[in-house]
C-alpha cells in the first residue's frame, strides 16, 4: 500500500523545518521560526494536539499584550502557512486553523505617509552619509529596507548616462530600477575599496541590519519631531504615493515596486482624495 505522506519528517521538529525551507528569505525564516517557536510554548502541545481553541486562545493572550492588530494578523498567517503545509504533505490528517477566521487589519496609508519636505528633513538629522543615503535611495526608489540594505555595487548596470538597478526582491522575483544621474553621483560617495555592498556595518564588508536600519529612522525621525511610529516602510509608501501625485502611470509603479498583482499598487489611488477623472476632461 502505498503511503499518503508526502515528507520524511517524523516529528514536529522536523516539519517545521521541512516548512522553513520553502521560504526564500533568511528573514522569513527567522521571523516564522520564531512565531512558531512561541505559538508551541504557549500551547505545550505538539501539532498533532493542536485544537482551534488553543489557536483562538493564542491570539487573545497576543490582544491582551497590546500587540498590534498587524502583527497579530502575520503570526495567524504563519501558524495558517504551517498547518496546511502539514496538512498537504500527509504529515497532520486535519488543519484547525483552517477554522479561525483571519483578522480585519485597517491599514490605513495616509497615516503612513511622509511628504517630500518631511524626508529632506529626516536627512538634515542624520550623522553620516551612510544614513542621509539609505533615507534616500528608500524614499526615491522605493525599495523594501531588505532590498536597500543588500544593495552591491555589481547590481547597478551603466550604460552612458543610463543607470539601472537590478533588484531580486519578495519571492526571489527580479526587476529592473531606474536611478536618476544626481542619485547616481551621490551614491558615489559610499565606495569604498574592497567594499561590495552599498550599506555596510562599520567597518566591514557586510551589509548593515535591518534592526540597524529601522533604529536609525526612529532615532532620526524623534529627532525631527516626526511621528514615533515611523518605519522604513512608510518611506516606501511615500515613494509610491508622490510617484502617483506626479502622474506616474500605474503599471509602471507596479513594475517599480516589485508588486506581483497590481491590485497591491491601486491602493495608493485612493489617497488622490482631491481629484476625480473629471479633472482630466475638457469639454
């Protein structure tokens, strides 16, 4: 007879990292492995035990240290991710968080917006040229922190005045950016022999963390009395929403993004309170 499983782990332990090893970022990796890590000590059961109270009861004990209703939603999505992925390979016969309904997130952008004079002043309080950059290759290019801080010289292709970026970004997909000639010039300044990447740890050749990077905004940005809260991820946001002001054309901000479906970049038009296609007729 012929066995319905489809993997070789024998144990929780060995799932969940057969699971990891589906994710292609080292980030994701971390970050799953740790909520998964927490959910099971919470529930001192192993997967196989694993009622939908107990998923239900997770997420209570998560509200009730004033967690984020986002981060509640990703560690749900991860717990999600992992039983039907056990439940697929033949390991679990049933998935109960199938039954736990997902979480309403109101991710409301404009509240997450930085406007082109708020970014010149986060740069006038950095302390080195390192950090002034990173600021701006985030906000004028729009990448992830996680695409910005990997930046390497061999990424960039010259051709004349021309100068594209290539980028490997969310699900190992590639895209090309175009850097601006003034961006361009200034990036210059961060070469340094033997260097490879753009954005290093002091001292070294390797590329500066994420940590680092989200730290450095906070503390740039109380600086500039601009709200707490702030994460590189609202640079990006700002970058796709004053692209979208100047009349970029939708499909190219899609591209630019990296996003794989642009129903993800039309959130962005709703922040174009002010305008209807009205504006764009003459009669």
């Amino acid at each position: 007879m012929l066995s319905s499983k489809l993997t070789r782990a024998e144990n929780d332990s060995e799932i969940v990292l057969s699971w990891l090893r589906n994710k292609q970022s080292v980030h994701t990796q971390k970050q799953y492995s740790y909520t998964i890590e927490h959910f099971l000590q919470f529930t001192g059961k192993n997967l196989s035990q694993i009622m939908i109270e107990d998923i239900q009861d997770y997420l209570s004990s998560l509200k009730l240290r004033n967690q984020k209703v986002s981060t509640i939603k990703v560690k749900l999505m991860t717990i999600k991710s992992l039983f039907s992925y056990c439940v697929k390979t033949g390991y679990l016969p049933l998935n109960p968080a199938a039954m736990v309904d997902n979480l309403r997130v109101n991710d409301n952008i404009s509240q997450k917006l930085l406007t082109v004079d708020d970014v010149k002043r986060l740069m006038s309080h950095t302390t080195g040229i390192r950090d002034k950059l990173l600021i701006k290759v985030m906000f004028g290019l729009g990448l992830r922190v996680s695409e910005a801080i990997n930046l390497q010289w061999a990424n960039f292709s010259v051709d004349g005045e021309k100068v594209n970026l290539t980028i490997v970004g969310k699900g190992n997909r590639q895209r090309t950016v175009l850097v601006i000639p003034s961006l361009w010039q200034e990036l210059q300044e961060l070469r340094k022999e033997g260097r490879d990447y753009l954005f290093t740890a002091s001292k070294k050749n390797v590329p500066m963390r994420r940590n680092t990077a989200h730290n450095m905004l906070k503390r740039v940005g109380k600086k500039a009395e601009l709200n707490q809260d702030l994460s590189c991820h609202w640079l990006r946001h700002s970058h796709a929403t004053e692209a979208i002001k100047g009349g970029c054309d939708l499909s190219l901000l899609q591209q630019s993004l990296g996003h794989s479906s642009i129903t993800t970049t039309q959130k962005y038009l709703c922040l174009r309170k002010n305008e209807g296609s009205g504006n764009y007729i003459n009669f």
